[in-house]
C-alpha cells in the first residue's frame, strides 16, 4: 500500500460479513452456512493506527478485532 500522506489514519473495517447455518431458526444441525451481508459493529483496539510515509518501523503495527458474535464474521479493512 502507497501512502502518500505521512500521517494517514487506517480506520475501522468499513463492511463485514456474516456467515450463519441455513435454517439456523428451525434448529437443524448440520446445516450448510449462508453468507449474509450487512454491517455489525465490532471493537477495534487501538482505535487509531498511524503510520508515517518516512518511518518504516511504523508500517507494522497489531490491529486486534473483537466480536461479540457467535458466528463466524468476514471483514474487508
């Protein structure tokens, strides 16, 4: 990834995707998952990540996911 600001902010996943069994409601078991889109709020630690263009130290740093979510979430940062 080019950044072209030295200060550019990487924010939150924007969209995630949530991966629930077909007929989860009727109570079968083995079901085949079916994806379903939307968004669902999850927490991020730090909440902020910065990274300067000079600074290469900079352009690795841990960002951890929460969710509160039995089921399985995709997301796209």
């Amino acid at each position: 990834m080019k950044i072209n600001d030295p200060q550019a902010v990487l924010s939150p996943p924007v969209s995630q995707q949530a991966v629930q069994p077909k007929g989860a409601d009727k109570g079968s078991e083995g079901a085949i998952p079916e994806l379903v889109e939307g968004n669902l709020p999850v927490f991020v630690f730090p909440t902020e990540l910065i990274f300067y263009a000079d600074d290469q130290s900079t352009h690795k740093q841990v960002l951890t996911l929460y969710k509160p979510y039995e089921f399985a979430l995709e997301f796209k940062v």
